[in-house]
C-alpha cells in the first residue's frame, strides 16, 4: 500500500510565522515524502531564508516573479508532485509533530479515500488561547455529513486540514478566484463522487487573529467572479445528487452574507 505524501506550502508574506511553519515540517516523526514550497513573489524579505532552509532538507522550492494568488501556487505544487496523496499547509500555520505520520496511517487504515479530513487546533493570536474542534464525524457518506451547518461548513471547505488521493487527472484550483477557491475545489471533488473519510486526529495548529498573508482584499469584482464560478458548478451535468446540490446552495448563501458588499 503506497502512501507517500507530498506537503505543498503557497508562500506569500508570511512574515514571522514562516519560520515556526517550516521547523514543525522539519521536526516531523515521520517526513513527508515531498515538500515543496511555492513562494508566490513574497517581498517581506524571507526568500533567501525559504531558499537555504529548502536546500538545507533537500525540499522542492519554486518562486513566481508575480503573485499569482494562493489558487495558482497550490496548482503548481500539485503539477510537481509525485505523490499518489498530497495535502496542503499554509505557511502561517503549524503542523503537529506527528501529522505526516497520523496521515499515512489514516491512508493505510483507508486505502479507497480519496480524500481524508482530519481534526485540528484553533490558536486565536490575540488571546493567546487553543481550542480544539472536537466530534468530527466518522461517516463517509456524504449524505449523512453535516457540511451545511455552521460553524462545520466553514471547516468542511477548507483545504489545509485535509489529505487527497492524487489520481490520474487531479482537479486543480480555480485561478480566476481571489477567494472561495478552496470551497469551488472541495466541492469539485464531492460532484467527483469522491470517497470521504474523517478522522479525529489532529494534524494542524490553524492561526486566527492574525492579517492574513494568503487573504486579499475582496472587490465587487471577486464578488462576481465567486457568484459565477459557483452557478457554473451548481448547473454541472454531474450535479445531480440533491444533497450535493444543498451544500452549493447553502455555501454561496452564507459566503455572500458574509461578504457582499
């Protein structure tokens, strides 16, 4: 049974965080079998120091001369990837200590996922304080997961606490979204008839509170652009399970509430 794993890290800004992300990817119980960082044309003065600790552990390092946005540097990590499975770390946030081992035992116990959600620690910064989520459902149905309820949907549509079976043709990130592009991504994969498990284990420590160095500014335009690449979706021919369809439905709901301008 195959389980190795590549980590692909979209880099952009990430200031003092960078370096407790990339030491708790170093000081793994069991390394990933590819890391591969994409420095999406950062100006924060931290490349020099991404390159040497790259070529200090041997990892994969990439670096655009324009920023492209999170979408585009994740489809080139995933584009140099080799592995059967790759999961996602954004460069402000921490693995724990035995994530990359949780992940491949999790893959073994489970060899048809196609994609595997894990548990995760919330640090808010400006307290000081974790908190983990706790109750992930086991159900790998995905009629009996709770993906429309809040606050579960924010965290079903979130990619860096997730691992994903590469596949033959791996569905790539809308590049055209500013943001809502890692919700446009999982659901993709849910109208794939992906097989979905989740576990308790938790993999990440996911930093709030913070200004987010992968989260622009959103326009009217992003707005447009969000509304459109969701409609496309929702009228897919695939879309044709009602309890996928809710989901879309229910997304595009709350994220304009929250955003609409």
């Amino acid at each position: 049974m195959k389980t190795d794993i590549a980590l692909i890290i979209p880099i952009y800004n990430a200031g003092k965080f960078l370096k407790p992300c990339l030491d708790s990817v170093a000081r793994q119980t069991i390394p990933p079998d590819e890391v591969i960082l994409i420095d999406d044309a950062s100006n924060d003065g931290n490349q020099n120091y991404t390159i040497e600790y790259a070529m200090t552990h041997q990892w994969i390092y990439g670096h655009s001369l324009n920023n492209l946005g999170v979408a585009a540097s994740r489809n080139i990590g995933i584009k140099c990837s080799k592995s059967n499975y790759f999961t996602f770390l954004d460069a402000d946030d921490e693995l724990m200590p035995d994530a990359i081992e949780k992940m491949k035992k999790a893959i073994a116990w489970r060899p048809n996922a196609t994609m595997l959600q894990f548990n995760h620690i919330r640090h808010y910064l400006n307290k000081n304080k974790s908190i983990t989520k706790v109750n992930l459902t086991a159900k790998r149905d995905i009629r009996q997961l709770d993906i429309d309820k809040k606050p579960y949907c924010k965290y079903w549509y979130s990619v860096w606490n997730k691992c994903f079976k590469r596949g033959d043709n791996p569905i790539m990130f809308n590049e055209n979204l500013r943001y809502g592009e890692d919700a446009l991504f999982i659901i993709e994969r849910l109208l794939n008839n992906e097989y979905i498990h989740t576990i308790n284990d938790t993999t990440v420590k996911h930093n709030l509170g913070k200004k987010d160095s992968l989260i622009q500014t959103k326009t009217r335009e992003d707005l447009q652009k969000f509304y459109n690449a969701y409609r496309d979706l929702l009228f897919k021919d695939s879309c044709d399970n009602w309890v996928k369809i809710k989901a879309i439905v229910t997304l595009m709901e709350q994220l304009v509430t929250t955003y609409a301008l």
